[in-house]
C-alpha cells in the first residue's frame, strides 16, 4: 500500500443512536458517528413493524384459479363450424358484396 494516500483506520469507532440512545462500537475510518435509527430501535428488528398483508403473486393466481373451476361455465356463443360450412359462410359473404356493389351509369 502506499504510504499517505488511505485515511486512518479505528478499530472501536463509537456509533451514538438519536433515537434510543444506544452507544456501540464498530470498525470504521470515521472516529464518532450519529444514527438517527439502529437495530435496537428500528421497527423491523424490534418486531414492531407492520407490513403489509397483502398475498403474494402465487396466492392471488391460486385463488383465482379455483374461482375459476367453482364459477358455472357459460355456453359458447360460436359453435365450431365444419370446413364446409367455413366455406360456404366465405362464398355467402362474397355474394352479400357483390349485390351491395353499385352499378355504373352509362352516359
């Protein structure tokens, strides 16, 4: 390492909390530090802390799958239709055109 170029080093810096005033020590290159929040007083280590109770994404898709299978199923208002019927439902459409087409007026 080079000599002069790295800040000093503590071995037992003092952190101070604002909040609870909790005092311990840490390795740090700062020689005093002040926290507003530490482990002693942050709601999520003291068990304080109420998070939200919302499902997670499986749960919600797991619910809605089984409403799913409970809801009656309605009837389909398509039914599949035979090529034959395919076709002659195209030529149907086809004729529908052609008598909409306007005739042209001879001068």
């Amino acid at each position: 390492m080079k000599p002069g170029i790295h800040p000093e080093f503590y071995a037992n810096a003092k952190v101070t909390c604002t909040a609870c005033g909790a005092l311990f020590m840490i390795p740090s290159t700062v020689r005093e530090i002040h926290t507003e929040v530490c482990s002693r007083c942050h709601p999520v280590y003291t068990g304080k802390h109420r998070g939200a109770l919302t499902s997670g994404r499986v749960e919600r898709f797991q619910k809605k799958i089984a409403a799913a299978a409970q809801a009656p199923r309605k009837a389909s208002k398509h039914k599949k239709l035979t090529p034959e019927e395919k076709l002659e439902r195209k030529l149907e459409v086809q004729r529908m055109k052609k008598a909409k087409k306007p005739t042209k007026k001879k001068k």
